[in-house]
C-alpha cells in the first residue's frame, strides 16, 4: 500500500519539474525497508500494525535490528507442582555460583497443609517429590502415631557447596536446589519428634552394630517407628535418602535429594 501511495507521490513530483525534491524523495524511498518475513516474526509485530505505519516502523525495525542484542532473558520455567497447588511456593530469581545453580528456583512455604519450619529454596521437581512425599509421611503419622501432622522442621535446602563440605570432590545436590535436610516433625499438639533424638538403631540396620544405641535417647518405639517408615516410605520417592544408618554427618537429619546415580539415573541410594 504504502509503496503504491509513494510511487503516485514520485510520479506527481516528477510531472511537477526536476527541481521538484524528487531526487529527495527517491532517496528516502529507497531508505525504507519493508521488513521481510523473518524480520517480522524475530520482532513479533503484527503484520496489520506493519502495513498502517511501515515507513515509521520499517526505520525503527532497522534500528533495532542493527542494535545491540538486548541483555538476555531469563527463560524460566513453570513448575506442575505450583500450578497443581502441591507446594504453596513463590518463584525465585534464578540462582547461580559457579558450577552451582538452579534456573527456576522455588522458595517453598508449606506442602499440603504442612508447613515448613523455614522456607526451602527447591528446584521443581524436589518440591513436587517433597510434597508427594509429605502426604504419605501425614498418614503414616495419623496410622503409626494417631498424630496430626503440622509442620516439617527444615535445615539446609540450597546451597552451594561440595558434598559433605568436603574441600574437594563432587558438588553436593544442595548446590543445584537438588536436595532437602530434615531433621524432625512437629504436631498440631505441639509435641515434636527428632531424627536426633528419637531414631532408633536397630539390630542389623547398617553400621548399628559398631554404634550401640545410645539408650538415653530411646522411646517406647513409636517414634522411632515413624522416622523408619519415613524414610522408607522417603526411599520410595528420591533417589538418595541419608539419615543416621548412613554416616555420623547425618545423625541428626535426613537428607533427601533427586541426583543422578548410574548411567541411566535409576539407582537409588537407601540408607
Ligand atoms: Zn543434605
């Protein structure tokens, strides 16, 4: 359209004289770039909005297609647990340090109707595997302890350091918002169980024959019962499950992670 109203417009001017502008006009005729196809669809503008104002547009297209590449987007991702309402959930900027890092972080409130002790910083899928783990661990503590479930006490969700805080070796699964530590449970009575102070180590139960159970901190059983069938209930859901069977660095929590193990990722570390 507009190169036709420009064509009659140069047409007119030529039968006006040669020193009617033409040669002006030529020049800015030939300035303006009709944007081609790919153009269009890298800019995302409407044809329609194109063919209105082309010759104002058609600059600026050329303006910014000759312009620094604007700073990079973030292309964050959405996550089912959020939109299913699994986790009550915020979305975080994404978090980098080094090799550690987590594009769509979330800052994870409560799950279910369990709240958590603290906020957890959790990649999608640990959220959504912590929640599905957590409705499983309120029945156990309804069927195991006749208990409500409240809250969950949390320690550390993100953070970017190496395994066991070695000074060397692989990053640790909390360094990619992979991995949560738990380290007890707290009920709607108020009442509390800890993995320090109420796990049981059982006869033949992994390294408990070199550590006898420190009596002191020893219940009528239940407790301890719950802790157990958390965690296998736990071992069911992630891929690495580490609580005081596992080393002493865990005597006091359970962690829980999504990290890959094996060529194929479906080995799974109980312990
Ligand atoms: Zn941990």
């Amino acid at each position: 359209m507009n190169r036709i109203k420009l064509g009659l417009a140069a047409l007119v001017l030529a039968m006006a004289g040669p020193d009617s502008g033409l040669a002006e006009l030529r020049s800015e005729r030939f300035e303006i770039p009709v944007p081609t196809p790919n153009v269009r669809k890298q800019l995302n503008e409407p044809s329609s909005r194109q063919d209105n104002t082309a010759g104002r547009l058609g600059r600026q297209n050329n303006e910014e297609a000759e312009a620094p590449a604007e700073p990079a987007r973030v292309y964050q991702s959405a996550c089912p647990a959020l939109l299913d309402e699994l986790v009550e959930a915020e979305i975080m900027p994404p978090v980098k340090s080094g090799q550690c890092g987590e594009r769509s972080p979330l800052e994870v409130t409560a799950a279910g109707n369990v709240r958590f002790s603290s906020s957890a910083t959790l990649n999608c899928r640990m959220a959504g595997t912590v929640a599905n783990w957590l409705e499983k661990t309120r029945n156990l503590a309804k069927s195991i302890l006749g208990r409500e479930l409240d809250a969950l006490v949390v320690s550390t969700s993100y953070q970017c350091r190496r395994r066991n805080n070695a000074p060397t070796g692989k990053i640790s699964e909390h360094g990619f918002a992979n991995a949560l530590d738990i380290t007890g449970f707290r009920f709607s009575d108020s009442g509390m169980i800890t993995v320090e102070q109420h796990w049981q180590h059982l006869p033949g139960d992994g390294d408990s024959e070199n550590q006898p159970p420190d009596n002191d901190k020893k219940t009528s059983g239940a407790e301890g019962r719950f802790l157990k069938a958390v965690r296998d209930v736990a071992c069911q859901h992630f891929t690495t499950v580490l609580g005081p069977e596992a080393n002493a660095a865990h005597a006091d929590h359970f962690h829980f992670d999504l990290g890959c193990h094996g060529k194929t990722c479906r080995y799974k570390i109980c312990e």
